[in-house]
C-alpha cells in the first residue's frame, strides 16, 4: 500500500506483528507496523473528534470505513454526544441517519439531549426528539434535559415533547349509548 505524508490510514488488522492490513482512500494493502509506530500520530477516537469539530467530510469518511457510529470515548460518550454539544446539526443528522443510538448515556448520566440542552442548542434539541431521544432520562445527578437548558425555546421543545402526543378527544366516546 502506498501513501502519502498527511494521509489518513485506517488500520484494519493488526494480527501480524510485521505487516498490519490498512486502508487508505479506496486502496487497501499491507503496512510495515514498525513504519507505523515510529511515523503516524494516532487518533483513537475519529468519529468523536470529527463530530467534536463539527468536520462533516472526515465523518462521512470514517463512517465509510466502518468506524463505529455507536463507539464511545472514554468518557462513555457516542459521536452523537459530541455533535450535540456543538450544535453541528448536520452532523448530528449524518449520525441519525447512520443508525446512531439517540439515547445512550454516558459515565456522567447524559444522553445527547442533556448535552443539547445544556448547550441551549434549540434546533439540535428539536432533531433529537423527532428521531426519539426520550426527554425522560435522569443522568447520575438526577437531572432531566429540561432542568439543564437556560434557554427558552429548548425548554418549549421539551415540555411539548412532554405533552401527550395524541391529545385528542372522541366525540363520539363522550355520549353514554341510549339503548
């Protein structure tokens, strides 16, 4: 396999202690592993740092060599955690979209909706609830999304997700039958 010096190098097999299996673009072929050790600076989470820094092409990237859209950090956070905190919609969609879990909590407790809503990002609040992240989960403090944003409009999306959805009444059902 041959590459260039800033390429980025998908490590797929690291079983042979001479030659690692790697992938770089759309080409795929062996590696001297101790040419990797000594040159490369490794980065352990992509999609997380991708998803961090709001980079949209380096996560379509990842996504496209099979890194895990549900792997977590060591914080115990998703890359869907990390898109929220930063308000990076398209990312989040990207993330929702590639079957990413909308509820997973991390070490702390948070879903990405706390992250959403302790950001006060009302539009990435918004897209989680439509793809079903649950405005009831407590984190390790005891607290919902809703006691964690300052923001009104997140607070409104919330509270509406909160609301029975199919509030409605059956005018029919409400009449006793006059047999």
């Amino acid at each position: 396999l041959s590459f260039d010096e800033g390429d980025t190098l998908y490590i797929l097999d690291m079983s042979n202690t001479d030659w690692w299996k790697a992938k770089c673009g759309n080409n795929t072929g062996l590696i001297p592993s101790n040419y990797v050790d000594q040159n490369t600076e490794a980065i352990d989470y992509p999609l997380h740092e991708a998803s961090k820094r709001g980079n949209i092409t380096f996560m379509r990237e990842c996504i496209s060599n099979n890194v895990s859209v549900n792997g977590l950090d060591k914080a115990g956070s998703t890359p869907l955690h990390w898109a929220a905190h930063g308000g990076h919609l398209d990312c989040i969609q990207l993330l929702l979209g590639s079957n990413c879990q909308v509820n997973v909590q991390n070490k702390l407790g948070d879903t990405p909706l706390h992250s959403a809503a302790w950001k006060n990002h009302a539009e990435a609040v918004k897209l989680l609830i439509q793809k079903g992240a649950r405005v009831d989960i407590k984190n390790n403090e005891g607290r919902l999304p809703l006691e964690l944003t300052k923001d009104p409009e997140c607070a409104a999306l919330i509270k509406q997700a909160v609301a029975p959805r199919n509030s409605y009444s059956n005018d029919y059902g409400d009449e006793e039958d006059s047999d």
